[in-house]
C-alpha cells in the first residue's frame, strides 16, 4: 500500500457520505503531513495491514461538523460529548472502509474502528511513519480530514 491510496479511501468517503447522509463532499489536494501532529475534536481510526504492511486510516472533524454528521445520520441533535457523535463517526470510517476495499485492488484486513472525543485532541499514529491527508468540507463551515499513516518499513 502506498500513499496514493488515500485518493480511493477519499472516494470512498465521498460515497458514504451521498450514501449515508445525502451530503456532497469537497475534497481538496492531498498534502504531506511529516511530522505535524493530527489534532481534532471528533476522529476515528482503523488499523489496516496490506502487503505486510501496517497503516492507519485516520477521520477527524471539527466539533461543529461532527454534531451535524451525526444528527444527519441519526435524526437526533446532540452535543460533541454525547456517545452518538463519536460512534457516528467511528460508523462512517467503517464504512468508507468497506467501500475502499470494493474500489481498491489491494486487499486488506482491517481493525474495528476506534474513536475519540476531547477538544483539539492528538490523534495518535505511527510516529516514524508517512502520512497523507485530504481535507474536506460540506457547505462551507463543515470540515473534516481523511488521513492515511503508513508504518515506516
């Protein structure tokens, strides 16, 4: 698996969400992370391993953006805090997930997905590693990242 993997992992997500919650995703370029730290108020992740090797798909949104994705998926409103946003989002990642190995040609085994809710939070991920990310909106205010963290080899 490589870094451009991210691009079908973002398909995906684009997907999910029209599929999911009837919303339009706008992706932007990917860039290169380095060593900046993943910071978000909502995120979830999944441990992937292709190839023999191990990498990490990362979703963090901004607080705003998650209450929204939850109540769209959902039908409730809620507060950041409230249990149902972060096990909406840890539901999205799962399915983009799932969707990606359908689109991809690698094939993968994947982890459940585990999520985190704190304020402006450090995701962790494979320190030494390569990371991807595409942020993303809906409207103009919604915003959320995909990332992909490739164990260093």
């Amino acid at each position: 698996m490589t870094s451009d993997y991210i691009r079908i992992f973002a398909r995906a997500l684009e997907q999910t969400f029209q599929d999911m919650l009837g919303v339009d995703l706008t992706s932007e370029e990917v860039r290169e992370i380095g060593a900046e730290a993943i910071r978000a108020d909502v995120s979830a992740s999944v441990t992937l391993k292709a190839e023999g090797q191990h990498a990490l798909v990362i979703l963090t949104f901004e607080a705003d953006a998650a209450v929204d994705a939850s109540h769209l998926l959902t039908g409730e409103r809620n507060t950041v805090d409230h249990p149902l946003v972060a096990d909406t989002v840890r539901e999205l990642l799962n399915i983009t997930v799932g969707a990606a190995q359908r689109l991809g040609t690698s094939r993968f085994q994947f982890s459940l997905p585990i999520s985190v809710l704190g304020k402006d939070h450090e995701v962790s991920g494979f320190r030494h590693g390569q990371s991807v990310c595409i942020p993303m909106h809906w409207e103009s205010s919604r915003h959320l990242k995909l990332y992909l963290n490739l164990q260093s080899s």
